[in-house]
C-alpha cells in the first residue's frame, strides 16, 4: 500500500503488528525469529510473534542524536557495538570527529544499560539458519534498522526480513540494500514523513512500558507451553 500523504490507519503498535503480521504469513512454516528493537518495536513484534508462532527477543538499537537537535539524528548504533553513520547528514551538521565519538559512546552506555534492563545476564537467542524478521514501529530514515541488521548478520541467520508498519520510501530504499527482504503495510512517499501520523494513539513508549509489554509476551509463551494433566 503506497501513501503520498500521511494517514493514520493504525489504531495503536498492537493492531499495527497484527496488520504486519497478515503480510508475514508464508514465513509461518520457516525455522523463524521475531526480533524486536525496543521500545516501540516491541508492542508490534509480539503481535506477528503471536500470529507466526515464533519466538520473539530483542535487538536493541538506538539512534545517534544530532546534538541540540536529539529529534534528529547522524546514525545508529546497536547491542554488540555495530555502529552506522550517516555520512550525508554528518557533512551538512560539521561535528568534530571529539563530538562524534562523545554521542556514540554515549549512546553505546545506554543500550548497554537498556539490554540489562531487559536481558539481565540471559544470552541472546540463537539466530544460526533460522529467518530472522527485524521489527521496528516505523522507519523514518532507517539507520536504526540497518545497525540492528548488521548485529543479526553476525548471528549468521538463514534469511534476515526487515518488517515495519509504515516507512518512508528513501528509508526503504536504505534498508533493502542490507537485508533479503523489505516488507510494510504502508510504504509513504510523502515529503516529510513522522512515524506518529500513521497511528491513531501514539506515545513514545518508555523503558517501563517497553518491559512491561516483553514480560506479557514471556508470560503468554509460558502459559501456552504448559500442558494441562491427564485426564483420568
């Protein structure tokens, strides 16, 4: 579904992820691996986690932010310090290779305090030959996609799928260089492109929320593993 303007047409992340999850269904016989980037990604993937019968973990990403200017930003950085910079955006600001590195160190300390939070000393998931779907809320310019890529490819998984709700096309056309597959319910070719505007309800989920919503999808996956007795 292609948009040249802007358009809500999701409720919230939950029914955003289930409409994601209906264009995801031939991947429902593969060896598959939700892997969410928190916070927003996580409502999304633990609604195509519920619909494909997968596992679902995290890849925790984060964008750098433009100094004074921290709506924007110059690049990502991932979990296992894999670190994308957006060249184009870091000719026009003119930052200091000093300030470059005091934001990206910056943000490397906060994953690593995010992936405490949320993984405490539990390993990452094994990836190897499975297809692992990267899922985020939305991508505006896509460099936080592409550094949760580049960690995932380490883990050498047999197809890597990039799936999001809504994208902007110039950050479509970033991502599928990295990754076997793009995949949206909407693609925008909208001049300025806000994540927000495609979602009825929207708020930037916090860490609390963020690990609300992963401890449900634990709670869930283990109820639905219990078998009831035997009946005599």
């Amino acid at each position: 579904m292609d948009y040249h303007r802007q358009k809500a047409i999701f409720e919230n992340r939950y029914d955003a992820g289930r409409q994601l999850a209906e264009k995801l269904g031939a991947y429902k016989k593969e060896p598959l691996i939700v892997l969410a980037i928190p916070n927003g990604g996580i409502p999304v993937g633990m609604q195509v986690a519920l619909a494909l019968k997968a596992d679902l973990d995290l890849v925790i990403a984060r964008k750098v932010p433009i100094p004074l200017r921290p709506e924007g930003g110059f690049g990502a950085v991932a979990d296992d310090g894999t670190t994308i910079l957006n060249q184009n955006v870091l000719k026009k600001i003119e930052l200091s290779d000093k300030q470059v590195n005091y934001q990206v160190n910056k943000v490397r300390n906060e994953i690593q305090q995010r992936s405490l939070l949320y993984r405490g000393s539990k390993p990452l998931s094994i990836v190897k030959d499975k297809v692992a779907i990267v899922i985020d809320d939305g991508l505006a310019s896509g460099y936080t996609m592409m550094a949760a890529i580049e960690s995932v490819r380490r883990r050498q998984p047999k197809h890597i799928i990039a799936a999001v709700p809504a994208a902007s096309a110039s950050a479509i056309k970033n991502v599928e260089k990295t990754v076997d597959r793009v995949i949206t319910v909407v693609t925008s070719f909208a001049p300025k492109f806000y994540i927000s505007d495609f979602y009825r309800y929207w708020n930037v989920l916090t860490d609390a929320e963020g690990l609300k919503c992963y401890k449900d999808w634990q709670m869930r996956r283990y109820q639905s593993n219990i078998k009831p007795p035997n009946m005599r």
